[in-house]
C-alpha cells in the first residue's frame, strides 16, 4: 500500500502506459512471429547488398547486361520453382497486363543503370543513396496517387536529398559522378513503387513479382547474342550464377517478412542493408566509408525513419 492508501505496482489504476520506446522489445520478446520476421529481415540485409557487392566484383570484365541477364534469370529460376507449383497457371494471369510490363521495364532499366554505377562507387555508398527511393515515392505521392503529404513528410523529403547531397559532394570532386546514376536508379525504383501500390488492389504480390522476372528476363535476354562473355574462371561463373541466387533468396525474405508480422514493425528493418552493404564492402573491397558519407547515411537513414513514422501515425489516425 502508497502513504495515500492506493494499491502500489502494476496493479494501480491510473498506470502510465508502457513508454514507446520498449514496443520493439515487446514484440521482439513474442515467439512469433516477430523474431521470425526479424530474422527474415537481418538475411534480407545480407543477401541484397550481395548482389550489389557481386556485381562490383564482376563489373570490370564482364558486360553490365550480362549481369543483369544473370540476375533475371535466377530471379525467375526462383520464382518458377517455388511459387508456381504452389499457385499453379493462375499466377500468370493479370488483370493490367499493360501496366505490369511497363514497371518492370522501368525496373529493369533502373536495375541497369545501378549495375553499371556499382562499377564505380563503393557497395555501402550506393546502398545508402538508393534508400532515397522512398523519399522520392513521398514526393510523388500527391501526383500520381493522390496521397496528401504532410510538412513533417516533405521536410524528411528535403533533409533526404541532403544526406543524399553529402555524400555525393557534386561539383567538388568527393565521390566518382556515376554516384548521381544511383540517384537515377532510385528515381526509377521509386515509380516503380508508385505502380506497385496501384497494382495491389488489382493482382497478387507473387504476379507482380513473376511479371518482374519474366520481363526484366526477356529485355536483358535481348543482349545476349552481342555481349556475351564466357565466364574466364570457375569462380567468376559460380559468383554469376549467385547473382539469381542472392536476389531471389533476399526478395523470397524480404517478402516472408512483410507476411509474417506487421508492416509497421518490419519497415525499419530495411535500413538494416545500409550496414549489411558496409559490412560486406569492407569484407570484400576493404572499402571504408568516409566521414562525409557516414554523415549523409545517417541523415537519409532519420529523414527515411522519419517519414515512415509520420505515415504510420496518419494512417493510424485515419483508421
């Protein structure tokens, strides 16, 4: 018993709520399926910056299409294999076939583009500025999906694409210029983004997803007869045919994740590839960041976390 006669503890009326700060070990602390999600999460940030770290050991002596055709092709290796025999023919069927092929052309053509960057520019640095991608989707969102943008979402929109500026340094000679064509990659993943959400209501993540492979598949399987290199070693044909490999695995994890737990929870996670990207470009590259690009990760890292955030609290109020 409290000097006033009220029941002291956790059996008090009048308790303050637990502090939001402890949600994420709360929910870590359940069985399932979070820590699961979170595991998915943790390979996902492995295996994507694979392919980024794959392709920059692969890139300077092998054509940058051949890499992608490698990668779409186990990519949709993947996807014929685990996801048809579970869905049969109807996962084929699309109900906006148009719009389907056009972003995974715009797909494609921002996964080339980031290939040939990864060339020039350190894993972790080209990691963290396509996490711009999200940003970009928040400044599209009034336009094409008539989504109302809040000052706090435009105000990460703009602390963003300074974190994005200083790690690039423009015009003053701190980062090789191909670091802008990974801005341009992530304006494409970003409309990609935008197609998706109006794809969701329309047909299923797995169609969206084979629509994806089939497509980028086909494009970069139009090169082939004019930029085909045999692969020289044993060890460069296996880290090719780990391109397939790492993509669809991270893709198959990041997606189990998103179904497993709440979207709210999982989100965050993502960001989780900015260390596995530095982890592995130090591992494989001895490539240290700078302190410029350390300080623009973490402001696009906030401003991202920060969007998120304030889209969450929207949608809880409009809920």
């Amino acid at each position: 018993m409290t000097p006033d006669g009220d029941v002291a503890g956790p059996l008090r009326v009048g308790n303050p709520p637990m502090p939001k700060r402890f949600n994420l070990l709360i929910e870590l602390s359940k069985p399932s399926p979070h820590r699961k999600a979170v595991l998915f999460m943790l390979a996902t940030a492995l295996l994507i910056p694979a392919v980024n770290a794959d392709v920059a050991y692969l890139s300077h002596r092998y054509p940058v299409a051949q890499l992608l055709w490698a990668r779409y092709a186990g990519h949709l290796g993947f996807m014929l294999l685990f996801f048809v025999p579970r869905r049969g023919l109807s996962i084929f069927q699309s109900t906006r076939p148009g719009l389907q092929a056009s972003r995974s052309a715009i797909f494609c053509v921002g996964s080339f583009v980031m290939f040939y960057a990864l060339g020039y520019v350190p894993v972790a640095t080209a990691t963290a500025v396509s996490f711009t991608a999200p940003l970009i989707v928040t400044a599209l969102s009034p336009h094409f999906l008539k989504e109302t943008v809040r000052r706090r979402n435009w105000a990460a929109v703009l602390l963003g694409f300074l974190g994005t500026l200083i790690i690039v340094r423009p015009g003053i000679g701190g980062m090789h210029p191909a670091a802008l064509l990974i801005l341009i990659s992530a304006l494409g993943s970003a409309t990609t983004q935008v197609m998706s959400r109006k794809l969701a209501s329309h047909d299923s993540p797995e169609t969206s997803n084979l629509y994806m492979a089939s497509v980028g598949f086909f494009l970069s399987s139009l090169f082939m007869p004019w930029v085909w290199t045999s692969p020289n070693a044993v060890v460069d044909a296996v880290f090719m045919s780990a391109l397939g490999l790492f993509g669809g695995c991270g893709h198959y994890c990041l997606v189990r994740a998103f179904e497993i737990a709440p979207a709210p929870f999982v989100a965050p996670f993502n960001y989780a590839q900015i260390v596995g990207a530095a982890l592995l470009g130090f591992i494989c590259f001895r490539q240290i960041p700078d302190a410029g690009t350390l300080m623009g990760t973490c402001i696009i890292v906030i401003s991202g976390l920060g969007a998120l955030s304030t889209r969450q609290r929207s949608s809880a109020a409009r809920a």
